[in-house]
C-alpha cells in the first residue's frame, strides 16, 4: 500500500509569476511538459504589456492543462505567488510547484522536487548545497544572494541553506493552513516569509541540488533595492519571531 503523503496519483499544479516573459512562455511550458505531462500551469501575468498575458489566454484555449490568472499590474511577485496559492488551494490540487517563468528554473528538475513530497512537506531547489550551483552571475548577484540567505537563517531560524530561491514544491494542504493576510512581504523576500510561516505550521523540508542558470531572455527584475527591501523585511519578521507577536515599525 503507498505511503499516505506519496505523490502518486497526486494533482499538480505549477505556477509562474510573469511579467514580459513572452519569449520564454512557449518553450517552457513545452518543457514543463516533456518533463511532467500530469501537471497543469498556471500563467500569473500581472497585465505584461509585451503581450504575455493574451499568449497565455491563447495556449490555454488549445490545451485544457494550461490555465491564466490576469492581474491588474505589477502587484509584486509575493502576492503574484500568493494568487497562485490561492489558486492551488480553491482548485483542491495536492502539490504546488512555484518557479521562474525565465527558465533560471530547468523543468528537468521537477520530478525530483516533487518525489520529497513522498517524506516531507515542502522540497526546496537548491544552488548551496553539494550538486548545486549558479551559472552567469557576477560578484554582486553572488554577495546579495548568500547575505540575504544568511540573515534569513540569523533572524528567522530557518536551517535551510537555500531560502531565496523560488523553485520549490509544496503541498497544497499545508498551504492552506497560513493565513496569507498575515504576509508582509510584496517583493523578493516573500521566499524567505513563506518558508518562516511554513515552518510555524509544522510543515518539514528537504533541499535538492539544482543548477541555476541566468534567463535565457529578457531582463532581470532583481537590483539593489529590491535586496535592501528584502532585508528590511527580515529584520521586521525577525522582530516578530523574538518577541511572539507581530511587531509594527513606521
């Protein structure tokens, strides 16, 4: 008989946060489904004005796997990633798989992340530790990376060496029991939040190596202020974490 949590048979959805990803679209979600015929996609577009929200309208009028999820502007990738929870969630899918829609995430590496939903709650793509790594990054990339990944195990206690990253598998039921009202990051550290408010909920992680790669096209969405913003919002979450309740700074 299959364990109770394995990922036989179980309902995947994957989600992508888009913004101005139309040359990256088509081929990805062809690859998504070399690698995961099963899963279906969820196209988050927060209203691209290169056209990538009416492309997905339009892959998903021929292939009933893909679904799209139209947003008013650039609300930020938190709550973009919050839609398509919400969107796991009310459609009763049993695992959600979030990555890039830029291809930094390879889809060869989704049966892997889903295969820890056989023993744990949430599978983590990770570049640190052995196996993983980045590909095309400069110095920079590589310094705001590792110090906001430090500071989120300093302030939040997260033991995982990869919580920046996006790229990772979790399982809708424990989702469902975060009340994402309670979420205060709207950009880049919402990775970070996600797993400090998954961890609260008792859910249990595992990271597997994966290989980053920088975007094939387009541009990167990322910079310094966004880095500086993530940090601010740690530190915040951390506050929360030391004294047991939500702490509110102007």
């Amino acid at each position: 008989m299959a364990d109770a949590n394995s990922t036989g048979g179980s309902r995947l959805l994957i989600t992508l946060c888009t913004y101005n990803e139309l040359e990256n679209l088509p081929a990805l979600i062809a690859e998504i489904h070399q690698f995961v015929p099963d899963a279906d996609v969820l196209v988050v577009d927060d209203n691209s004005p290169d056209g990538t929200g009416r492309l997905a309208d339009e892959m998903a009028a021929k292939d009933a796997r893909i679904h799209a999820l139209h947003r008013s502007g650039k609300l930020g990738l938190g709550s973009a990633t919050v839609a398509g929870f919400r969107y796991g969630i009310e459609h009763d899918y049993d695992q959600l798989v979030n990555m890039d829609a830029d291809f930094s995430h390879h889809p060869r590496y989704i049966p892997v992340l889903r295969s820890c939903l056989d023993t744990v709650d949430v599978g983590i793509g990770s570049r640190y530790i052995p196996g993983g790594g980045v590909v095309g990054w400069n110095w920079k990339r590589y310094f705001m990376s590792s110090g906001i990944n430090f500071y989120a195990r300093l302030f939040l206690g997260l033991s995982n060496r990869d919580n920046s990253g996006s790229f990772r598998c979790y399982r809708v039921s424990k989702l469902a029991l975060l009340d994402f009202a309670q979420v205060r990051s709207r950009g880049y550290s919402f990775q970070e939040e996600i797993l400090y408010m998954c961890r609260r909920v008792g859910c249990t992680f595992r990271e597997e190596p994966i290989i980053f790669e920088d975007r094939r096209a387009g541009t990167s969405k990322i910079n310094w202020k966004e880095s500086v913003a993530a940090l601010w919002n740690i530190f915040r979450l951390g506050l929360d974490r030391l004294f047991r309740r939500r702490v509110t700074l102007n």
